[in-house]
C-alpha cells in the first residue's frame, strides 16, 4: 500500500537528537545509566528531581544533527507533518535552523499534558489515519500509530530501534519512497 501523508517523530527519526538531549543531565550531574531517553521531558525530569527550567538552560539545539539521507527524502515528499514530544521552542528552533516547512507540526504542548498521539495531526490535516505512514524510533511511536489507526515505520537508520512485530522497516531514509504516494 502507498500512504498520502507521512507523520514522522522528530527525534530519534528526523534529526539525531541522543547527544543533545543527554548533555544537558550529564551536566546536572546525572550519568548516562540514570537518564532514561524517549520519555515527555517533564516526566523525565520530575522522575530524575529537577525541574525543566534546569534541564532547558543546558539544552543545545546545536548539539542536534539530522541523519544522513533525511533532507533529500523531505525535500521529495509532497506531503509530511511531525508529531513529537519535544517541547515546542525546541522543536520549532531546530525546524526553522534545518529550514523544514511541514504542513503541520505538533509539539509536546499540543497533546493535553499527555504523551503524543496522531489524532490531533489528523484533525488538524484533515485526513484519515488509513492515509498516514507515521515513522518513529520507539515502541511509544509504534503504539502511537497503530491507536491512531495508521501505519508505522521504524526509522531504521537509528541505530537504536528494536524491531516489533508488524514494522514496516525503513533502513535508509529513502526506502520510504517504497511506501508513500509521491503524486500530487
């Protein structure tokens, strides 16, 4: 089947994000074996006895890469959204530096206090989840999409992805364009 939309995750998938979100408790005085990545940041932080402020006021967007091969798929694809978890100056800084423009773009904020889900992407694209390849780096982003009721990529270019059963497994970027409706 060919999708019409892709949704994808930010982190872990669009851009590689492991440096930058682990910096900033390295710096708190955490180790890498307390940080537990892929988690909402207020979650994570209360979790860890610190408050986001201290987390953001070490947090480099700089630190942020996008994976290789990444750029050109987007620069191909006619229709693409993100739904993420990162708190929404983050995520719209790191956009705007990476000169990304997708239809739509959720953030952390957006979900009513909740983890991310693809209904209000949906709602606010106006289509249906059978039309939507939602790819994503985590089990979460996989639960994410098949709630929803659309299809789920793992972004097999992450190094850190467990496959589960029913992935459809992208292992380059470009594999992508096996599964989404490139017309118009």
């Amino acid at each position: 089947m060919r999708y019409r939309w892709v949704v994808f995750d930010l982190d872990g998938t669009l851009v590689d994000s492991d440096r930058a979100l682990i910096e900033p408790y390295l710096r708190l005085g955490f180790t890498e074996d307390d940080i537990q990545l892929g988690r909402l940041l207020v979650d994570e932080c209360t979790r860890l006895g610190i408050t986001m402020d201290d987390y953001l006021a070490h947090y480099d967007s700089n630190d942020v890469t996008v994976f290789p091969g990444v750029e050109d798929v987007l620069a191909q694809l006619p229709r693409w959204a993100v739904a993420s978890n990162k708190i929404r100056a983050s995520g719209e800084a790191e956009l705007d530096r990476f000169g990304w423009e997708p239809a739509c773009a959720l953030f952390a904020e957006d979900f009513g206090g909740r983890s991310k889900h693809l209904e209000p992407v949906l709602d606010r694209l106006g289509v249906a989840a059978s039309d939507v390849l939602f790819v994503g780096d985590t089990a979460h982003d996989r639960v994410c999409a098949r709630d929803a009721g659309a299809a789920f990529a793992l972004a097999g270019w992450n190094r850190r992805v467990l496959t589960g059963d029913g992935d459809i497994v992208l292992r380059r970027p470009a594999d992508l364009f096996d599964h989404v409706d490139l017309t118009g």
